[in-house]
C-alpha cells in the first residue's frame, strides 16, 4: 500500500474510533458561532487571535486538508463560504455530520492538499490548515496551489509540527524516557524495520514525515508568502507525551499570498 493511502486508510480508522483531532464540535459550539462567540484552533491549547482572520461573512475559506468536523463547521457558523478538502472519507463524515446536525451550509471536497484542481484561481479569501503537513513528503506542491487558489492578499493560517519532536525514541517517550535517536528530516516508512512497517499498516496507524524549517518557512517564503504572525503551542496534558513539558511542538503561522 502506498503511505498517502495508508495516512488516508489511517483517518479512516481514527474517524470511527472517536480520535480527539476526528471529534466534531457540539451544537453548543455551533450556536454560539453564529452569535460570533467563537474560537478557532489549529494547535492544541491556544487559539487563533481573533485579529488574524479577515472579515468572515460572505467569503469562501478554504480548510486544507480539515476533516473531522472542528474548523469548517465553526467558520460556516460564523459566516463564511466554506470548503472543507480532505483525502479521508471519514473525516469529510464529520463536517457532513455537523452541517446536517445543525443546519450548516457547506461543502466538502474529497482530495489530496497537493491538488487542489477542484477550485480555480484565486477562489479563496483564507485557508485554514491544521497539521497536516506531517502526513506527506513534500511541501512545494501544497505550498504552490494554496497561493494559486488564493487572492492577492489573502490569508494562509497553518500550523506546522517542530521537527524536533521527531529527533526521540517514541517508545522510550512512552516510558518518559528522551532517548535522541533518528536523523532530521525524518521519514517513518524508511526507518522502520519491514515488520514493523507491515504492523503500522494491519494496526492502521499513521507514518510520519518532519519537514525542517527551511523546508517549511523559508520555502513558504520562496512561494510567495510573506509571514506576518507567529506563535507557539505545546501538546496538552491528556497526550501524555513528556515533550510537552520541555519544548513546544507547534508553530502556527499567519501569511500572506504576495
């Protein structure tokens, strides 16, 4: 199986078990949207400012690769035109879910974040992304479409996973145990044994890619985008994972199509 079809496979799976990133927002949420009470996350603690989205009402957003029935259904609430594209079935359930639940109006779009043929040029006011980045090998391609299907000016919020936290042992982190072990830029399905590849796919896990920060900021830069907000998130206490406790482990980012 290729690994964008066992990350898609994979979403699936986490869809159906009531993954905390496939957990659609409540009807309570929904309601106070559309009295614009809301926040939006792209990380796990922190929200988005406020004074990082444009005007929401009337213009199309775009959530890139945003399944599982959490951003677009707040933006829809709020008053945006929303497309929510994913490559997961089963996280396209949830925002379908959500829309049908509480009479939402919006539009999902099965497909891969480094397509986005479906929509012409300069379609969108805003693109949301959550992490989702660390679930495909190369950045170019997504970075190039999201500033063609955006107007000048337009808004990219992303967040990208520290690469660092790829440096350690996963399972000696399980044990609170930090034990450096692989190489940067780091790619699962390379370092992993052929058994342990063939268990990740029968047990229907993920397989990681790091992206290092040249790779992310500096090619993001190179597209055609001008950053002009940042901040840092760490994992929350329900992860269990210790680097949480020692470093941040997303950057989340605001920038603009030049």
């Amino acid at each position: 199986m290729d690994i964008l079809d066992a990350n898609r496979a994979a979403w699936d799976l986490a869809a159906a078990r009531d993954n905390p990133y496939s957990r659609p927002v409540t009807s309570a949420e929904v309601a106070e949207a559309r009295q614009g009470r809301w926040s939006l996350f792209l990380s796990d603690q922190r929200p988005v400012p406020q004074s990082w989205f444009p005007d929401l009402a009337g213009q199309p957003v775009l959530c890139l690769a945003g399944g599982g029935g959490q951003q677009g259904p707040i933006l829809a609430a709020a008053g945006a035109r929303v497309w929510v594209l994913d490559a997961s079935p089963g996280q396209l359930d949830q925002d379908r879910l959500v829309a049908d639940r509480d009479g939402l109006e919006l539009s999902t779009v099965e497909g891969d974040m480094a397509d986005l043929s479906a929509f012409p040029d300069g379609a969108f006011e805003l693109i949301v992304n959550p992490p989702s980045t660390l679930f495909v090998p190369d950045l170019q391609p997504v970075f190039r479409e999201c500033r063609r299907v955006l107007r000048p000016g337009g808004r990219l919020l992303m967040c990208f996973m520290n690469p660092d936290d790829f440096v350690f042992d996963a399972d000696a982190l399980d044990e609170g145990r930090f034990e450096v072990r692989f190489p940067l830029p780091y790619v699962e399905a390379e370092i992993l044994s052929d058994e342990s590849r063939e268990r990740r796919l029968r047990d229907g896990q993920f397989f990681h890619f790091s992206h290092t920060m040249e790779g992310q900021l500096g090619l993001l830069t190179e597209t055609g985008f001008a950053v002009t907000g940042f901040y840092e998130d760490r994992r929350p206490d329900w992860d269990g994972n210790p680097i949480r406790h020692f470093l941040p482990s997303y950057f989340i980012i605001r920038a603009e199509r030049r």
